[in-house]
C-alpha cells in the first residue's frame, strides 16, 4: 500500500514559514493549474493596496509532471506562462518540470501551503504529501480533497475560483503562525489516518471480514 510519508521520510522539515506557494500537479488542463495563478495574481493586488510590503517576496512554484512529446504537456506550459505575463505576475512564478522526488521535496519543504487546484479530483496524493510534510492544503470543496483535507484544521477547502482561493491564501500571509500551526495538525492527521499502519489494518480487516462471511 503507498503511503505519503515514504516520500517524505527523509524530509529535512522546515517550520519557519515562506511567502512561497506551491502546486504540484501535472501540466494537463484537467487539473486546472491556471486557479492558482489567477488566485496569486489577485492576492499580490489586494496585499499591494495595503501599507507594507508583506507580498515582495513572495512567488508561487507550479511544479509537476511534463513530458515534452505530449502535444498538451507543451501546449498547456506556454498557456500558463501566457496567463502570468497577462496576470502580471511573471516574474514571481516559477515552473518546474519533472521534478525529481528530492527536487519536491525541497519544494515542499521551502512553501508556505500548497495550492490543490482539480476540481472533482479522484482521491489525489498530493495533499496527503503536502501534508506529510507539515504543510496546510488549499483545495477545492470536491473530490477527493473532501476526504483528505480537514477544511480549517489541515487547510482550507473553497471554491474553484480566484477569489475565493486568494482570500485562503491571505489567511497564511496574514498570520504565518497559522502555517505552523495547520501545518502540525496536517501532519498529525496522515500519521492517524493515512499510515502504512492504518492502510495494513484496514486492509487486515477487510480480508478477515471477507473471510468470516465466506465461513458462515
């Protein structure tokens, strides 16, 4: 059974928090990667209307799987850049394609949250790693995520839109204890929950169940 903490085992974790946002997902259409730089976008113009300067060096790293023989991996990465030249955020975006596992998780460990974009997703790995690695999630309230991210304890669970993603974004920028904080419970909900102890005594028990039927 897989479990999210075999990946991250090795983590160096970080606990001070950065104003870098992450989303992993793969460069296809269907994961909707355009929501997290639109959500960015929207947050630097409302942080930029406020005295400080809170957002200057913040960014966002949409990193994922790419393979450049696929006609819509290609297609897709340059609509994307398109979209944070036209958000007017292209200096602080970064894309990272085909990232290896000690690349991601130096990624996850350097975020402040990790940005969780499909909407009607099926289960999904990624929140479970971002989670694994003692970072909050910010989903959309569909799919998978539903059962994964616990919506104001491990994360934030919103609306597939820009403003709604933007609004959980600033809650981070805001208050960066609050990473911490969510970042913690994160953890402490896949060791619970999505362990290889936890899968091996489901799946224990869902063979001995099977098992005692079949007997009677």
């Amino acid at each position: 059974v897989f479990c999210p903490l075999s990946v991250v085992a090795k983590l160096n974790y970080h606990l001070s928090v950065r104003l870098n946002f992450l989303s992993i997902n793969r460069f296809e259409r269907k994961k909707n990667l355009g929501l997290a730089i639109s959500a960015f976008a929207l947050l630097r113009s409302v942080v930029s209307k406020q005295p400080g300067d809170a957002l200057r060096e913040a960014s966002l790293t949409v990193a994922g799987g790419y393979d450049k023989r696929l006609k819509e991996n290609v297609e897709y990465l340059e609509e994307l850049k398109r979209l944070a030249a036209t958000e007017g955020v292209s200096e602080h975006v970064k894309f990272v394609t085909s990232c290896s596992s000690s690349e991601r998780n130096e990624l996850l460990s350097n975020c402040l949250c990790v940005l969780y974009t499909p909407k009607d997703e099926h289960f999904g790995i990624v929140p479970l790693e971002a989670m694994a690695a003692y970072k909050p999630v910010i989903a959309c309230n569909s799919g998978g995520p539903v059962e994964t991210v616990v919506n104001e304890a491990t994360g934030f669970l919103c609306d597939p839109s820009p403003i709604e993603f933007s609004k959980a974004m600033l809650k981070f920028v805001s208050d960066h204890d609050l990473a911490v904080r969510m970042g913690k419970q994160a953890r402490d909900r896949v060791v619970q929950k999505f362990s290889t102890k936890t899968f091996g005594d489901l799946l224990n028990s869902y063979v001995l169940n099977v098992y005692h039927q079949r007997m009677e």
